[in-house]
C-alpha cells in the first residue's frame, strides 16, 4: 500500500495498554476510527501527540499495512512506510 490518503476528522478514539504481543514494545499506543473525504471511515494508528474527538488528522505513513496518521499540523513525519 503506498496510497497516499486523505486528511480525516476523528470520530472516535482510544488508547491501547494491551496490545497483541508483536507490539509490546509501543504501548501505550492510541488507534482512532477517522472520517475521510469520500472514503468514509477507516481505523487507523495515531503516532505522536495522542488526538481528541473532532480534531484533524494527516496521513502520515503506512506499518504493516496500517494507515498511520497524526494530528493536523505537526510537521514530524515518519519515512516508515510498511515497517
């Protein structure tokens, strides 16, 4: 997957303390069900700063075949893509 996706508003969120074994080493990690223009919506990861309902998003990056996103603004982007 090396679509570029849209930006997107979260509609929901949370935070994982008990992740799946192949992911201890990043908890706590926050996932997020966004709303994307004309896609309506996907579960996607969350890195950086953690998000709030209806704040803005942007597309960073693809892990193991997960969209990645982060909150609008923040200028950090990863160069991981499929880790």
């Amino acid at each position: 997957m090396n679509t570029r996706l849209p930006d997107g508003v979260v509609y929901t969120e949370t935070v994982v303390h008990t992740p799946p074994e192949k992911y201890l080493q990043e908890a706590p990690y926050q996932i997020a069900i966004v709303n994307l223009a004309g896609l309506g919506r996907r579960t996607v990861r969350i890195l950086g700063e953690y998000v709030k309902i209806g704040e803005s998003v942007t597309f960073d990056s693809y892990r193991d075949n997960t969209p990645c996103y982060r909150r609008a603004g923040n200028t950090k982007f990863s160069d991981a893509s499929n880790k």
